[in-house]
C-alpha cells in the first residue's frame, strides 16, 4: 500500500464526537459530525479504548504525529470524557481512491467518576463505531487483563446485527453472534510496557500471535471467575475473527525522561527507540490491515457513517439494543431517497 499522507491542517486537533450528557444520555457533537460530512471518499476508523489512565491518549498522540493533540493528565481523574476523534485524518491510497482513516479516542472504563452501565454503553458504541478496534492492556494477558474484558462477553446482549427478540427459533443465538462477528471491527490487544517474554505454558518461546491464541484458550480451574474468564476468552474469539496482538515497552525505558514528564514532553525523539520502533510497526499494520467502515460488506460514505452514529446515540438513549442492519437500512433508504430529490432537482 502506498504511504500515508495528510489532509491540509484546517482540522488538525481534537474534536468531540460524543458528549456524555448530565443524567446518563448521550449526544453526537454538531462541529465534529459537520467535519465527519465535509470528508471525501471512504471512511475507516481506528479506535483505542481501555481502563482509564492507562494511557490511551498518550498513544494516540503518537499514532497521529501530535504529541500535545488529545489530551493527557497526570492524575487519578479521567481525562477524557465520551468518544473524542483527531479532526485530520491519515489518508490512504486504495486503489487510486482517498481511504480516510480517523482516530477516536475514548473515555476510560472503570473510572471512580462513572458506572458499569456508562462502561457498557461507551465501550459498545466505540465497537460499533470502529473499523479496528484496539484495546490498550497492561503488561500481559493474565486474569485481570480478561477480567476487564469482561463487556465483551455481553456484547450480543447490548448490540445486535440482526432483530430479535425471546420468540428467537432455537440455534438462533448463535446464528446471531456470527452475523455480529461479520460485522465487528478487527480487534487488537496492545500491551503496554510489556517487558516479559512471550511465553507458551511449557516456557518455549512464541510469536505474539500465538501468545495471544494461548492466552484466548479455554483454561481449567473452579468457581465463577474462572468461568466467567472462559466466557470472555470464547466471547473475543468468536466475535472478532480478525485479531492481532502488539507489545509496545515502556516509553521511558533507558531514557532520562521521567514518568511525569511524559504528559508534556514535545520533543518525541527523547523517547525510548525500542518503543518507537514498536510504535512504527504498530502504525504500519493499521496503514496495511485497517478497512473501510461497512456495513454488511458496503463501505459507508462520511455522511452515512454520521447517520449511523446518530442512529446508535438514539437507540442507547431510548434504552434499546442497536441493531445493525435495520439502522443500516434506513439510512440506506434515506439516502436514495436524498439522491432521487438531488437528481429530480437536477433536471427540473
């Protein structure tokens, strides 16, 4: 794939995408859905989400060039609040046709300032939302690491690709959680500051890949949480098929840069190489992997992505399950019937 380039700068900078409103509901934020409409071409989106202050920003700040561009705090709050995207996107040439890829970076789970239901509704629309889907861990992939995966074993339950319901034939659900597997971003566990070697159980050494498989394994052990843990394991590997694993080492390794300093530092190359080569070869597989934003296999133009997004806000709202391919079709009847009126006009 050819390389990268950049829109002009008029957007550069971080725009809100979805604002958490008082009271528990959410809005799609007019500047940046009206930026979203103003884009040509096709549209993918890459999203980061994870455990609050677990350094979603900051990475974000490297993936698209600007150090000082999401914001980055240094404290036990959460930083960001609701879904932000950097306004300019990264293009790609795909096939001689613009390929905009937009970075969103989402508020945290399990801040001290929101509930397990406001986790649910961020992390499924982020999912929704994505054409990769890359989840910031820590370290390595041990029971806690599963454990605050723990959404995605509901995931079927707050987002569906198809309508259903509790009249559903037997061997449905099933039939379910495939259509909603083809419809799911690509997913990729990053661990960060990871300094371990990738190991299987017997010691040898693996790729990342296969650590990640090994540790979406079944494993044995009694009581609830390891169940629930083997219910998180099959939940990942049945509904995102597409899955990648990267280590990125701690930032400062090596370095004179000290942990606090990291908020504010403008200057990347004082940066550990180790990390910045891992952060290379990470930007180079969104550049290769990433794919436009589709659904049921047809890429959505930016103005339809908006009314998607907008479609998903509304559902959550009112308290229903967003379902893929309904939301999907009244747009798509929107939009031919915008295009019939456009043409109608055109030859009045």
């Amino acid at each position: 794939m050819p390389p990268a380039k950049r829109t002009p700068a008029t957007l550069a900078g971080p725009m809100q995408l979805i604002r958490a409103e008082p009271g528990g509901r959410l809005s799609v934020c007019e500047d940046a859905a009206a930026a979203l409409c103003d884009l040509p071409g096709k549209l993918a989106i890459c999203t980061v989400a994870g455990v609050y202050r677990s350094g979603k920003s900051f990475l974000l700040n490297q993936l698209t060039g600007a150090p000082c561009g999401f914001a980055v705090g240094s404290t036990v709050q959460a930083c960001t609040k609701g879904i932000w995207m950097w306004g300019e996107p990264m293009v790609l040439d795909q096939g001689g046709e613009p390929l905009n890829v937009l970075f969103l970076d989402t508020e945290g789970l399990s801040s001290i300032c929101a509930d397990d239901n406001h986790d649910a509704k961020i992390f499924s629309l982020a999912i929704l939302l994505s054409s990769m889907f890359v989840y910031n861990g820590d370290k390595v992939v041990n029971n806690a690491a599963i454990d605050s995966l723990s959404l995605v074993a509901n995931l079927t339950e707050r987002v569906r690709a198809t309508a259903g319901g509790a009249d559903s034939k037997p061997g449905s659900a099933s039939d379910e959680a495939d259509a909603l597997a083809a419809e799911l971003p690509d997913f990729v566990w990053l661990l960060r500051d990871a300094f371990l070697e990738m190991v299987d159980e017997q010691g040898h050494a693996v790729s990342a890949r296969e650590y990640l498989e090994e540790s979406l394994r079944p494993k044995s052990g009694g009581g609830a949480a390891a169940a629930e843990r083997n219910e998180t394991r099959a939940a990942i590997t049945r509904l995102f098929r597409r899955r990648e694993l990267f280590a990125l080492p701690h930032p400062t390794v090596g370095t004179n840069v000290k942990e606090g300093e990291l908020s504010k530092l403008n200057d990347l190359s004082k940066l550990s190489p180790q990390f910045g080569e891992a952060i290379l070869s990470l930007k180079a597989h969104i550049a290769k992997a990433i794919r436009p934003k589709g659904v049921a296999g047809t890429p959505l133009t930016p103005r339809a992505y908006v009314a998607l997004v907008r479609a998903y806000v509304a559902s959550i709202n009112d308290g229903a399950v967003p379902q893929i391919h309904a939301a999907w079709a009244a747009i798509a009847g929107a939009e031919c019937e915008r295009a019939a009126s456009a043409a109608a006009e055109g030859y009045a």
